[in-house]
C-alpha cells in the first residue's frame, strides 16, 4: 500500500470514512489516500492512523476485515461488508509506503493554492513579496 497525497477539491465530501479505523473524519483541505498496490484507492487514511507505523495499519486493517466477516451488522454503513472485508484483508499484507517530508511539504503548499479563501495569511504574505 502507499499513502498519497493530494489536493481535496470541492466535489469532495467534507466528511469520510478512514478505510483503517472505520471511523467517520473531516476531511483537511489535504487528502491522504490510501492505494493498495494494484493502485485501487482503499480510502481516505484520517489524521489518526497517518500517524501510525505500517504494521499498527497493517494490524488494524486486517482487524476490521475479520470483524466484517464475523459480525457484519457492525458495519451497516457498508452496503457490501464482505466485499470491503476481502479488500482490506488483501491490502493488510502490503507494506504501508509513506509520503518523503519533502513530498509532503510541496503538497501542503499547492494544496493552499488551490483553496486560497480558507488561508488569508498566505496570500498576504504572497501579496507583500511581489
Ligand atoms: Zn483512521
């Protein structure tokens, strides 16, 4: 798996589900989706589990796909808990590949280009340099 980052654009929900902990988050104007290997996006990673290490993901992953499986009515957002389950499962055994620092840093800054009402000191500061 591999955690990307990009830009959220106004067609995107405010609010997702963290394809880790299955809890429901806001999004920040930065999405970090989280792709298994093949490339299939698994979902929006939330501001929580980016902080862990692979294999907490790893664990947790795997976690709620045997929960989905077991106990599906826990999961009645989901229209096809087992298909999730399969899914989550699959990706639980890839490695978690994280952003650089730097990569990370050059998507912050484009993501405030792209939503300069919500930042007004950035345009300032960009105003006062030309
Ligand atoms: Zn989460």
């Amino acid at each position: 798996m591999k955690i990307h980052l990009e830009p959220k654009l106004s067609s995107c929900p405010d609010k997702l589900r963290c394809p880790v902990c299955q809890q429901a988050f806001d999004v920040s104007r930065m999405r970090s989706l989280l792709l298994n290997d093949r490339g299939l996006i698994q979902g929006d990673i939330c501001p929580e589990c980016v902080r862990l290490t692979s294999d907490e993901i790893r664990v947790m992953m795997a976690d709620h796909a045997r929960l989905m499986l077991e106990q599906p009515k826990l999961y009645a957002y989901l229209p096809y808990p087992e298909e999730v389950a399969m899914e989550l499962f699959e990706a639980s055994l890839e490695e978690v590949k994280f952003p650089s620092p730097y990569h990370w840093l050059v998507k912050t800054i484009e993501s405030r280009f792209l939503n300069p009402a919500e930042d007004q000191t950035t345009i300032q500061a960009l105003s006062q340099m030309h």
